[in-house]
C-alpha cells in the first residue's frame, strides 16, 4: 500500500486487480488492519456519490472475487461489516512500522540506521496512489505523517553514526524544502553542514528557517533549534537534535482486575489510530471502576502507540499545569500561559502515535486544552462526570460488575476456598456492594485481614443505617460528588433515597407534578434529571424511567432531606386514579381522558414502598391504590396497603372506616367470613357515627354478600335493599347500580325469581341511562345473566353473559370476568354446548387461582369435576368434590353445599355405588337447595355423550 496499491502471491507473480471497485475494497479492509470495516464505510468508499440500487449484491460479488484472487487470505463478513485479518509480514505498512519501531528501540545508531533504511525502503510513492477513494484520504495522510518521522528518525541514527554524512547532505536541503515548516529537519541540515566544517552555510540555513517560521507561522524558532544556532555561532562540536524519547507513565494494571471484556474489546476498537484523534471519555457512579478499566485498556493499546503512553491526573488542577508536566515529560520547553502551552504541546506531540490517559476530569474545559491535533494519537478521559459538553469524544458509561465477576473480585481478596465455603454469605456481600468494585474490595479487604465469617460481614452489610460505615472509603468517594451537585440536586436525591431501591420517573426526580414545565435552575442542566445523571448519581433504566445506584440511595439516606416528597406522590396517585372505572361502591372517580392502568403498573413499586414507610399520606394513597389493585386482582398488595392505612389512619376518621370496610371486603374475596364479617361491623359502625349515609350503604351492599353465603337471605335482601335506597338518597345512582346484583343475589336466594328480574332489568336499564363505565354495565349484565340461569332460561342468559364478557375483556377487570366466563359456561351446558362450556370453566379457573379467590376457584374446580363424569372420570371427580364440599365446611358457605352434594351423588351413580350416592342426595335435600336450576345445568356436563 505504500506506493500505488500491489498484490502479489508467494512466488511473486501480481496479483490482476482490474476494476476500481475491487482496488478501493481491498485497499480500504488492508488499512483497517484487521478491524472491521462497517458496510457503511465501505459503500462510501466504493461509490462516493450515489450506490446503484444492486450495490449490495455488487459487494458480495467483489468481496467473492477477492477471496478467489487472494488464495490463504480470508474476508470475514461480521458485525455489520468485513474484515481482512492478515499476518504482519504480508503487509508492507506493518513491515514499515516494525522496522521503524526496532530502529528506535536500538541503541546502537548503525544498528538503528539499518533498520529505518529497511522500514523506509518499503516505500514506493504515494500511499495507495491509484486508488482514489475519499476514506482512504485520511490514512494515507497519516502514513505519510509516520514516514516523515522515521526520514528524521533516519536522519539521526545517519548523523550520529557519522559514516554516511555526504549522502545525509545531499538528501536534507530536498527535504528541508518540501517540510519547510519542521523545525527538526532545520536542525538537522545545521549538524550536518557544521560537521562538514560548512559553519556558514549553517548560520545561513538557520536564518532560512528563522524566516519561514516567522513569515508563515509569527513565530521564533523553538528552543531546542536556538541553543542549535549559539553553539554554531560559538564554534562549539554540534550533537545531532535529541531524538524523540519515547516514555510510558501508564500506571500498573491493578491487581485481580476482572470482567469487563465488552469493554475492552470496545475501547481498542474506539481508540485505534485512525483518520482522526479517537477521544474517548469513561464515567459511571463513584467507585465503579472507571480509571482502573481505563489503565487496563491504556496497557492493552500499547502496541498501537509505539511513540508513548503519558498519564495525567485532573482532579481540580488547572489545564496549564497539566500542560507543564505533559511537555516536560518529554523534554520539550515550557511556554507560559495555557494557549501557549497547548500549542506547544500540540507541535510536540504532532504526527506521533502517542496515547494519553487523562484521569479524573472534572469538566470539558480542563480536558480540551489537552488533547492531540493530529492523527495516529488518542486520549482516553476517565471523568467525575459524564462530561457530555465534551461533543466529539465518544462517551461510555462504565456499569457495576455482574454479580458473578464481583464475585470472582472478592474471591481475589479472600480466597477461593473461603468463598466456596460460604456461597450465599458471598453473594449477599456483593448485593450489599452494589457489584461496585471499590466496595467490593473494601469488604474483601476486611474480611482478608479479620477470621470473620463472610456471614458476619454479610449481617452488618445489610442494615443499611451502617453500611457505609462498614465500607468507609465508599463515603469519602461519594462525598465529594454529592457536594459537587447544586442545592436542588442535592435535596432531590436525599428525596429519592427514602423512597427505596425503586425506578423513578422523571416527575418524581423533578419533584413536580408532570404537567407542569419548568426548569430549576439556570446552568447547564436544564432539569435536576439531567444534573444527577451527568454525575453519575442516577442511572437511565428501562424505558423513561431512572434508579438511584444502591451505594448512592444509601449514601443518600443520610443527608437532610426537605418533606413533601409522600404527598406529591400521593397526589399524583390520586390524579391517576381519577381515570380508574369504577370496581368499589365507595370510589367515584372523576374520570380524566387516558388510560391510568399503565401509569399504576409502572409506579406500583414505587407507590407500595411509600405505603410501606408509613406516614400521614399513606391512607390517602391506599384509597387511590385500591381500586386499582382490585381490578388488577392484586389481592396480596392489597392487603398489604391496606395494613399499613390501618395503622396510619386517624381513629375514628372516614378514611379509617373506609380502610376497614376495604379489609372486609378482602376478607370476603379469600373467604375468611368471620374477619368479613368483624371488619363490616366496625366500618359500618364507624360510618354511622360519622352520619355518612354512603359510606354505610357501602358497607351494607358487601354485607349483603356476606349473608347471602351463609343462606341467610331474608338478612341479605334487607341489607341489600337499605344500601340502594341510602345510594340513591346519597344521589349516587351508579352506587345503586352496582348494589343492584347484591339485591337480585338475595332474592334469587329467597325464591324470588321475578322480583330478582326486575331488579336486574332495571339495573342494566339504568346503568346504560346513566353512561356507566363498561365495568358497571359489565357486572348488571353477569346479575342478569344469573338470574336468567336460575330461572332455567339459559337461551335468555347466554347473550347477556356473552356481552358481559365481552365488556370486561376490555377494562382489566379480571374478578367480574371469572364470573361471567361462569355463568357464561353455564348457558352454553344448558344449550348443550358442552366444548364451549368446559373451555370457559377452565379459563375462569385460572383466572380465580391467579387471584387467590378461594371461594370462585372452589366452585369452578368443582364444575369442572362435574365434566370428567361425563368424560368418563368420576373416580377423579370424586376426591375432587369431596374436596370442595370439606372447603364450604371450613368456610361456612352454606349455601354451595347443595349443589354440590347433588353432583357428588351423580359421580357415584356413574361410579356403581347408589348408597353413597343416596346419602350425597340425602345430605343435599337436608340443606334444602333453593337453587337447583343452575346446578341442574353444570350437571348436564356429566352426561357421559357431550355435544360438540
């Protein structure tokens, strides 16, 4: 490539490389030197103006072609691009570099001659000269760069060994002509012609030079080409100008570094020389490891920067004290004043291939002075910030280990048989650490020099109070950030920490209702969001969401935090919860346009662990919570809020009542009748001596169902009855509406058929008058569909149970649906759809097991009981509905034993055994059924001849 580009095999014979297009891809995937070329990159290079529309299949025929010509070389297709990997001795750019590399390495100048003579003798004109593509611009450039160095590098080695000094004249006033702006090949030409005994013509070259520089650039030679010129004027012996002293003040790689393959492997692609200076900036929460990756990775690139590897530590120092010791490391002068320094800085290190490691960054403006001109140099910038006013640079962030490579890393402290030992104390340690390497080590540290347990240090670890006590240098790493931050951020992120290790959406971190738009401050940052994230204290999750990092959250913890953080998401709980439908005779929202489900799931771990916490806000947000976790069938986290509004709530307040009402109302759902039953008492109670008339018919309207379980239905029709008419004095009608099944339920029980009708009738009329949420008009249609199924008239329920289902596919409303997929399975047995019927009793199963809803997924279990009799089963029905019988035992509901007792003697018809199925039948008559309708249409399942 170093000349117009060849191919040639083993023997020598010329490899034919006829078309353009295959000239600029082999050219283009030798200069990548083995990396991959992205295919985007390539189709610029192959057609710079316009690809055709076959361009794709062209490459392929191309890259196939070359693979024919170019026998043992291979052309991988991968990572979205191609790559040609071959060994260093088949390509003359790395002959070149080798060569160059070994002559600066000897000490010997005749040595060191002969081997730049080799490396530059692999030159042979203009870097790929007859392959004119625009990304390969740049790098020829750059090999020209690298040339020119190793012509002065040459030159040195020639005039230091002495022996070729003609033929070293004869060459520099050409070359001194064509780089006129070099100040080393000025120097260079002086030694030669004083040497010569020409002292003259060497004053006269220095004036040249002098000249050019002042007359091209306004400036005066430097002061290495000056001191050249005294000794000249002098008369003293000339030494040849100091050769380029290559250094490296890279820092050892620390010890038991692990992991973080992806990111090395990323950070040698990213910093390989190239048509630009690569500048790439590492940052991530305190601690995590950022400068020890970045010294790892700076060791891997070594080879790719044979002129040096110079580190600096930031911290607050200022840029041109920096620039002081970068440029005296290299023996080069010190101007005063930063832009002077950085420019000379800049000409030193120009046309080299040196790496520069800045550790510690605090702010773009520190870094830039800093970073190389030319290319065949990089920097790698580890920072206390994500520096992203740093615009050209690539920016990483640097995460915490995995859980198993922290691990591995404590393993390095404390032995591998240790942590063999104890497993599980290990993996709480590292938990307890974040995978934060500067914690692990510490824990590792302590438990190295201490005959602990792991278990013990995992104890302490865990309360979060003392953690970081236990890992004292975690503090001292986070403090100095945290302070760093403004005073809102600061208030913000104590705010954020006492709400757990949780996600947060962006409101939140504001700590302003969403739909206001504001910003906190002027500055930088426009939003608290983006101050905590550009200092790596909180972390971009899934979606628009963020977390704090758990050292950070516990760090937090300690510093005052201002109040108000409970209440605004309260508030915003109860804005959401505005838009819910209405599942609970108490909740009446006022119904904003959007759908609130998706806020509720995303913020629902955040909204338990502000409940958990307890405070003054917590029964206000357990009423905003509860409707939703009813529709959602949430029962556990329900409890779970409402445990903790009981022990909030004032006594004897409205929130208190409605709390224990809502426990009540729980109770029921898992058939604990007596807690019911006790939790309505005081809710009711409660409501009467508050004189809240609705909150009473809320509490009656359940306390109906509750009495209807336990056939005590003349009880239940009153109490059903009392709650509509309080609703409607309440001037609640949907109230009413939802009241209604209660009541047609009681009726229903008492044999009651028509009047049960009327007031189911009424309820879907009204409901649909009043523009009901779909829930309400739902739960009248499944009361209609029940009555209708009772009274024998599954023809009539069908349709009723059919809209019901339908309805509540599309509210979320998994408690009603499993209700009417019943009633629903019981109308297809009665029309003698018996497929049809058993799928929707087993999708209503599932669904009341996902609940936890014992009482429905008793009933439902022993409906689909009843099928396998028909299927030929009953052996496996029996134990079944024996089982579910015992159940209606433990929870008092007497009023399904009946039925139930009525399908256990039919299993033991078909089993061949008429006593006990007289004594089922027996059992059943002695509770005297009053619903035998419905029953009567599950046990068509057990014909043993089913209908499609």
């Amino acid at each position: 490539m170093l000349g117009p580009l060849r191919a040639s095999l083993d023997g020598g014979a010329d490899v034919p490389l006829r078309s353009r297009h295959e000239r600029a891809l082999l050219a283009l995937l030798l200069a990548a030197e083995g990396h991959t070329v992205p295919l985007d990159v390539v189709v610029e290079a192959l057609w710079p103006h316009r690809p055709p529309a076959s361009h794709r299949s062209n490459l392929q025929t191309y890259v196939s072609r070359l693979r024919d010509r170019l026998p043992g070389v291979a052309i991988d297709h991968r990572g979205g691009g191609y790559r040609l990997p071959l060994a260093p001795d088949r390509l003359d750019l790395t002959v070149f570099r080798r060569a160059v590399a070994a002559g600066r390495a000897a000490t010997d100048p005749l040595v060191a001659a002969r081997h730049f003579r080799h490396g530059l003798g692999q030159w042979r004109g203009q870097p790929l000269a007859d392959v004119p593509a625009a990304p390969l611009e740049a790098y020829a450039r750059q090999w020209e760069a690298e040339r020119l160095d190793a012509v002065e590098d040459h030159l040195d080695a020639e005039l230091a060994a002495g022996e070729r000094l003609p033929e070293v004249l004869a060459e520099l006033p050409g070359l001194v002509a064509a780089h006129p702006l070099r100040e080393r090949l000025h120097g260079q030409l002086m030694v030669a012609l004083a040497r010569a005994g020409r002292r003259a013509e060497a004053l006269a070259a220095y004036q040249r030079a002098r000249t050019t520089l002042v007359d091209e650039l306004g400036v005066e030679p430097g002061d290495q080409l000056r001191r050249l010129h005294h000794t000249v004027l002098r008369g003293d012996p000339v030494a040849a100008p100091a050769a380029w002293r290559a250094v490296c003040q890279l820092p050892a790689a620390p010890a038991g570094f692990v992991g973080r393959a992806d990111l090395r492997d990323r950070l040698a692609a990213l910093l390989a020389p190239g048509p630009a200076v690569p500048v790439v900036v590492l940052s991530g929460q305190p601690g995590v490891g950022a400068s020890a990756l970045a010294v790892v990775a700076a060791h891997d690139a070594r080879p790719a920067f044979p002129d040096g590897q110079l580190h600096a530590h930031l911290g607050d120092r200022d840029p041109a004290a920096v620039l002081a010791d970068l440029l005296g490391s290299l023996g080069a002068a010190i101007p005063d004043g930063v832009a002077a320094r950085a420019a000379a800085w800049r000409a030193t290190v120009a046309d080299r291939r040196v790496l520069v490691l800045l550790d510690g960054a605090a702010d773009p403006d520190q870094v830039r002075p800093l970073l190389p001109g030319t290319p065949g140099s990089a920097a790698l910038v580890t920072a206390r910030t994500r520096l992203s006013g740093l615009i050209d640079a690539v920016h990483l962030v640097v995460p915490p280990l995995t859980a198993v490579e922290a691990g591995q890393l404590l393993g390095y402290a404390v032995g591998a048989d240790r942590l063999a030992q104890e497993p599980v104390s290990a993996a709480r340690i590292v938990a307890a650490c974040g995978n934060v390497p500067l914690a692990v080590r510490i824990a590792g540290t302590r438990l190295a020099g201490r005959p602990w347990r792991l278990r013990e240090l995992a104890d302490r670890l865990d309360d979060e109070t003392h953690r970081l006590d236990e890992l004292a240098a975690v503090r001292d790493a986070l403090a100095p950030r945290v302070a760093s931050l403004s005073a809102p951020a600061r208030d913000a992120l104590a705010r954020l920490a006492r709400l757990g290790p949780v996600t947060l959406a962006p409101w939140l971190v504001q700590g302003r209702a969403p739909s206001h738009r504001f910003t906190h401050r002027k500055g930088p940052f426009p939003t608290l969001v983006d101050e905590l994230v550009e200092a790596g204290l909180l972390e971009p999750v899934e979606g628009v969401r963020y977390r704090l990092p758990e050292l950070v959250r516990v760090y937090a913890r300690s510093l005052p935090a201002p109040a108000g953080v409970t209440s605004l998401v309260a508030a915003q709980a109860a804005a959401a919860a505005a838009g819910l439908p209405r599942t609970l005779t108490w909740f009446r929202p006022a119904g904003p346009a959007g759908d609130p489900f998706p806020w509720f799931d995303a913020e629902l771990p955040l909204l338990l662990s502000v409940v958990d916490a307890g405070g003054s806000a917590t029964p206000a947000l357990a009423e905003s919570l509860a409707p939703y976790l009813w529709a959602r069938g949430r029962w556990a986290e329900l409890r779970t809020v409402l445990r903790a509004a009981r022990r909030t709530a004032a006594a004897g307040s409205a929130a208190g009542a409605r709390v224990e009402f809502l426990a009540g109302v729980l109770s029921l759902v898992h058939g604990e009748l007596g807690e019911a039953a006790a939790g309505f008492a005081r809710a009711g109670a409660a409501f009467d001596r508050l004189g809240d008339r609705h909150g009473l018919a809320c509490v009656l309207s359940d306390q109906a169902v509750l009495l209807g379980y336990q056939n005590r239905y003349e009880e239940s029709a009153l109490a059903a009855g009392r709650a509509v008419a309080l609703f409607r004095a309440a001037a609640d009608p949907v109230a009413a509406v939802l009241a209604a099944p209660a009541h047609a339920a009681a009726l229903r029980g008492l044999g009651r058929l028509d009047e049960a009708l009327d007031v189911d009738v009424t309820a879907v009329a009204e409901a649909r008058r009043e523009g009901a949420a779909e829930l309400v008009v739902a739960r009248c249609l499944n009361s209609l569909a029940l009555t209708r199924l009772v009274r024998g008239e599954p023809a009539l329920a069908y349709p009723a149970a059919r809209e019901a289902v339908e309805r509540l596919r599309g509210v979320g409303d998994r408690y009603v649906l499993l209700a009417a997929l019943r009633h629903r399975a019981s109308a297809a047995a009665g029309l003698g759809r018996r497929g049809e019927a058993v799928r929707l009793l087993e999708e209503s199963h599932g669904l009341a097991v996902a609940l936890g809803d014992r009482v429905w997924a008793t009933g439902l279990e022993r409906d689909l009981a009843v099928s396998w009799i028909g299927d030929g089963r009953a052996d496996a029905a029996v134990p079944v509905l024996r089982r579910c019988l015992q159940t209606y035992d433990d929870l008092d509901i007497r009023s399904a034993k009946p039925a139930t007792l009525a399908m256990l003697a039919r299993a033991y018809d078909a089993l061949g055994d008429p006593a006990a199925a007289e004594d089922a039948r027996h059992g059943a008559d002695a509770c005297s059924d009053r619903t035998p309708a419905l029953s009567q249409l599950i046990l068509r399942l057990a014909d043993v001849s089913p209908s499609p």
